[in-house]
C-alpha cells in the first residue's frame, strides 16, 4: 500500500512537473517565460500601440509549444482573430518559394547556377502574357542582361531587377546592373523564376504548390489565390488610425506575394523547414549558407541606398530566400512580411531549435516587434533598425 501511495505521489510530481514544463517557453538565453507571462505583456504591448491582431507561435525543439492569437480579425465586429483564420501572408511567401525552388534543385530540375533563360526554348519576351502584368516580359527585347539571371541571384536577391516594375520611373521592367553583382531586393527577381519554372514544367504555380508543399504538409488553409473557402474567416487589414483596409481577393498568384494562409498553416511550414522535413538537412544548411552580405543602413526607403558597418557584427546577409544573421546562438535565418494592414515576421535559429513567427492585420505591428522578440525567445539579434522596426514609444523621437 505504502509502495502504490508513494508510486502515485511520483506520477503526480511528475505530472506536475511536465505540465509547469509545457507552461513554459525556453529562450535563446536559456532563461524561459511561463505562458501566463507571454499572454499578459503580448496583451498589453498591444494595447498600448494599438494593434488591433496579432497570431503568435513559439518554437522549442524544433515544434511549436506556445501558438495563440489575439485581438480581432475586424476591429469594427470585434469578431476574434483565431490561429485558423485566414491571413494574408505578403512576403511570407517568398520563404516558401523558396523551399519549393530548393525541392527542385535536389530533384535535378533545375540548377542554381544555370541562367534560366537557357531553360527555355525561345527568349521570355517572345512568350504571350496571360496574366494581367506579372508575365509580360517585353520590356526584356532590348535588355541583354536579363540572360545571365539565375535561380541563385533571384533568391538572393542580386538579379538586377527592381522590387516591382512599376517603381521604375517610366514603370517598364529593366535590369539595373550586373546580375550577381549586388544585393537588391526584388520580388520581381522571384516572380521571373516563377514564370520560368512554369514554362519549363507546364504547371502553375499554385499546383506545384499544393503537389510539393501544402498538401504533404497538411496546410488546408494555403494558397496563392484567393478560395472561397477563405471567406468564412478571415483577416481585415487596418491602418494605424484603426481603419479598414479593403480586401483584396482577385491576385493572381505571384511567388513573392499573394500567399495566403493562417497562423496553423504557417507553422506547420515552420516546423518543417526547421525539421529538414521537406528538404535534406544539407539543402536546408545550402538555403541558409550566405551568398552576399548585406551594408544597407535600411532595407528600404532613401538609406537602403546607404551604406553603414551598423550590421557588420551581425554578418547580416541574404541567403537563398531568407536573410541571415550570425550570432552566439548560430545562425539566425528570418523572412518578414509587409503589405497593407499586414506586417508580419519570423526568425529561425535551427542549432538551438527554436523559432518564432508573428502576423498582425495591423499597420502598428512593427512597432511592437522589437519587443516581442526579446519578450518570446530572447532574440536580441534581429537588425530592427534595418527593417524599420521603430518602437512605437520610440517614433517620433
């Protein structure tokens, strides 16, 4: 009797122990945050800058044991936002892409290095557009420099291309400068290796997509079009006054940025990358090796056209689809996300298995990013200043 009361008392310390254990995120520092914690300052960081929502997962051992969301989907309804409902991922989607591009390297489809017009059978511009602007590349008839443009450069951003063709001043497409030359954020660069891929294996995106991603991942929220499904919950986009965005359902799909899907779906993505699940971990350690350091004081606006050592102790650079950064803890592989109402960010460091990825429908989010960062995993690393992630009780300052 003496031997099952004491028996018992063990399981229940144990019990008790695993639970308080669950309750709890580990940080990069080794220090941890109970989950009541998390709830009560991620609610009041929110408050205070006037988030209207915000989906948060936390990552330890590689799977995600803190994943919860707050807020509204809608400010006006006060209809809850949910880790299920739909979020648009802006350049969130890029990361994914680039998984996808990195399955077809390992399958012998297609060669980082090879420029991709060479996998063609006639010049790009000589192709009939069918989409309302992403796959017309006249503009390429009298550009000589488009054909030296890899899958490499395009995922490291380095292709020549602008971010999109209606920055330019007279909004035609062009190549800059020297293809591999310079790091230059583009989602162009992405959207021509999309086009490309397409051509070459006569199907689209969105299918390859869901053959090589979405669904052996099981994310049955994901797409990189607008579904019907999705019109039963999902997110509004609002300004930093609280109002409403209108949202937008007729994108074609472009790899860069109209990816839609939720909080679960995303981490499901997450887990996998940091798994090695749907790459082999020397494809994986290939997408976060770094192809060309980074100087820019900001990423974009008039500084992204300055240079700075502000990151220098960081080796911030651009790997194949994710910005890297290299810290005490290894490497930090990150992707954020930024469109109208949405601002969005996630932050890998594979060698100590933890992660964090957040989404907001709010244009304040940045603003409290900082903060989070170090409040979820300890992550002190980030270059906020470079993206722009002014503490909203530091703007204006």
């Amino acid at each position: 009797m003496c031997i099952r009361k004491a028996g018992a008392l063990l399981f229940c310390c144990m019990v008790l122990h695993f639970t308080m254990y669950a309750q709890t995120v580990k940080r990069l520092d080794k220090s941890s945050i109970s989950f009541a914690a998390l709830d009560d300052s991620i609610q009041s960081l929110m408050k205070a800058a006037n988030v209207q929502g915000l989906a948060i997962s936390v990552f330890n051992h590689n799977q995600p044991i803190y994943k919860k969301a707050f807020g509204y989907k809608r400010f006006d309804t006060k209809e809850p936002l949910k880790t299920s409902t739909n979020i648009y991922g802006a350049s969130l989607s890029k990361a994914v892409f680039a998984v996808l591009v990195m399955q077809l390297v390992e399958e012998g489809i297609i060669d980082l290095d090879k420029p991709l017009q060479d996998y063609l059978p006639k010049p790009i511009y000589e192709y009939t557009p069918s989409k309302k602007w992403h796959d017309d590349y006249s503009d390429l008839r009298n550009d000589t420099l488009y054909r030296k443009i890899t899958a490499r450069m395009c995922l490291d951003h380095t292709s020549g291309f602008p971010n999109w063709r209606w920055y330019e001043p007279d909004q035609k497409l062009r190549v800059n400068f020297t293809p591999g030359l310079k790091y230059s954020y583009s989602g162009e660069g992405l959207v021509y290796l999309q086009v490309v891929l397409e051509y070459m294996l006569g199907k689209t995106l969105e299918t390859m997509m869901q053959e090589k991603l979405f669904v052996p991942l099981g994310m049955k929220h994901s797409s990189y079009t607008w579904q019907p499904e999705f019109e039963s919950d999902y997110a509004i986009g609002h300004t930093t006054t609280g109002e409403l965005y209108e949202k937008d359902k007729d994108n074609e799909a472009r790899s860069a940025s109209t990816l839609e899907t939720t909080a679960d779906d995303y981490a499901l993505f997450v887990e996998a990358v940091l798994k090695s699940s749907l790459l082999k971990p020397a494809t994986t350690k290939e997408m976060f090796t770094p192809q060309i350091r980074i100087r820019t004081v900001q990423q974009f606006g008039p500084l992204e056209l300055r240079d700075s050592t502000l990151n220098d102790a960081i080796e911030l650079s651009y790997g194949l689809g994710w910005v890297l950064l290299q810290s005490p803890y290894g490497t930090g592989a990150f992707k954020e996300g930024h469109g109208d109402g949405f601002q969005h960010y996630c932050i890998l460091f594979p060698e100590k298995r933890i992660a964090v990825v957040m989404m907001s429908n709010s244009d304040n989010a940045e603003g409290i990013f900082k903060q989070l960062l170090e409040l979820t995993i300890a992550d002190t690393f980030t270059p906020w200043y470079w993206e722009n992630y002014i503490p909203y009780n530091e703007r204006g300052n």
